[in-house]
C-alpha cells in the first residue's frame, strides 16, 4: 500500500505496530532480537491489523527508578545488523505493507529506506545526527520527529522541569516542523513524546490537552504503550505486560484529542477497540 494511501480519509486512527529487535526495551527486551522471531511478530502484528509496522534496533529505555540503570548506546554497525537484515525480509514477503524504521542515524535510516521502509520515525527529531533531514529529504519519505531528552545524553532520558509542558513541547516541535521543511522534508508527522523526559504528571497533561497541537498542521502520533506512568497509576505491581488495557485508555483518550497513529504493542485489542469506537462515536 502506498503511504499516502494510509492518510486518505482514515476511518480510525492508524496503528503502527512495535517490532524492538532489541535485548534491552523495556517491554519485551529479547523477545525479537532473533531475526526469525523479529521477521515472524512483524508479520502476526500485519496479520493482526497494523497499518504500519516500525522496526528498531536501539532501545530508548531511560533510566531511573523504574528501569534501572536504562538502555545502552548502540554502535551503527551493530544496529544496522540488526534491522535491516529484518526490515528486507518483512518487505520481501509483505511488499504492500509500510514499514517504519526507528532510528536516530542517518546510516540506519538510508539503509532501511534502500531495504523498503518509507518512514522514518527519529526520537532525535534531527538532532542526534545532523545528515538526517537530509536523507529523509532526498529519499523523500515520511518523517516522524519527536519531543524528547538531548539524545546526546542518555541521562536526561528520565526528566526534564518545564515552565508549562504544554507550550514548551509545542514550541520545540514547531522549531523542528519548521527546521526539516526548510532543509526538503515534505512529510511529517509530530510526536509529543510521551514518557521521553517527562514527569507524571507532565504525561497526563500533554494528553489531556493534546488537541492544542494540531494546530501544527501535521498529522499527530501517540506512543504511551505499556509505559511506566500507567504502571504508576495502576500500581508498582503491575508489569509492563499487564498495562494494555491501560494503554487502550491513553490511545482514546490521544485519538479524540488529535491523533493520527497510534503506536502500540498491541495490535490487535488496539484495532477491535478503535473500529467498535468509532463506529460508536465517529472521532
């Protein structure tokens, strides 16, 4: 299916689905780092539905409390041996589907993009690796940039203080909408960046005034699957396993405020939920 495609009149949010071929996510860590597992739960989250399937190969786990002591870097080589072996494969036995590459690198990305992915979903938002916007501008592929911590220090991952959460994301995210159109990037998608140096409480406010950023004139993504502030909510007892249903509650909540695509481990509870809502209660 071709991309633009997906953006014709949606009669529900997209659901991208989350492929870590990684051994550190916070989730499901392990899980997919073999590359026949990796390939084989792309394809089932397809099967269950997704619109999008995003593969990654560095885990932006933060550390704190929650997590301990959070993810390590990864080297270019070594993610570059981890999802583009993946990414081929899952183009080669689903060409209609779209793939999404997560990465911060330019390398990476040009190198998924050559193996079928035609988004580029950086939580860096360009400014990890300044050759990006230009890789994604010459391949033309849709670009997801997110708010989040200085990508060149993995400690801040845990917590920012902001004046007003709210303005203060949506200004950064302006800057960046702004920056990557001036260096050729067409199409982009916006991230708020739930649970990317962020408190609680600064979590639960982006999302219940969501809808202030689609006045940024891109199409919107949420990602607050199984993250450690439902967990807060629901209890220190919970596992990150146990917090879909939690995540469904978020995802609504994201989509009657503006959301565009939901990034989820869930696929197919996510799909059942949005199509029996909207049928319901057309967003």
């Amino acid at each position: 299916m071709l991309i633009d495609e997906l953006f014709k009149e949606p009669r529900r949010p997209l659901i991208m689905g989350i492929v870590n071929v990684t051994p550190d996510s916070f989730s499901d860590g392990g899980l997919f780092l073999d590359r026949d597992n990796a390939v084989a739960h792309a394809l089932a989250l397809a099967d269950d539905g997704a619109d999008i399937v995003d593969i990654g190969g560095e885990s932006t786990r933060p550390p704190g409390k929650t997590y301990g002591a959070g993810s390590a870097s990864v080297s270019v080589d070594e993610e570059l041996a981890r999802v583009i072996p993946v990414i081929d494969r899952v183009h080669r036995e689903r060409p209609s589907l779209v793939i999404s590459v997560d990465t911060q690198k330019s390398v990476v990305a040009s190198a998924a993009i050559a193996a079928g992915a035609t988004i580029v979903n950086d939580v860096s938002a360009g400014r990890f690796d300044d050759a990006m916007w230009s890789v994604v501008s010459t391949a033309d592929v849709m670009y997801v940039l997110m708010h989040g911590h200085n990508p060149h220090d993995r400690a801040s991952l845990e917590l920012i203080h902001y004046d007003d959460v709210v303005s203060d994301v949506h200004h950064f995210l302006a800057e960046r909408i702004s920056g990557a159109r001036s260096a050729g990037v067409r199409s982009i998608v916006a991230d708020v960046g739930i649970g990317f140096a962020k408190g609680h409480d600064d979590n639960i406010r982006l999302l219940r005034e969501h809808r202030r950023f689609v006045d940024l004139g891109v199409p919107l993504l949420v990602g607050a699957s199984r993250k450690a502030f439902l967990g807060r909510m629901l209890g220190d007892n919970i596992s990150a396993n146990e917090r879909d249903a939690a995540s469904l509650a978020v995802h609504a909540t994201a989509a009657i405020n503006g959301a565009t695509i939901i990034r989820t481990h869930d696929v197919r509870s996510t799909l059942q939920f949005f199509t029996v809502f909207n049928r319901i209660a057309p967003i």
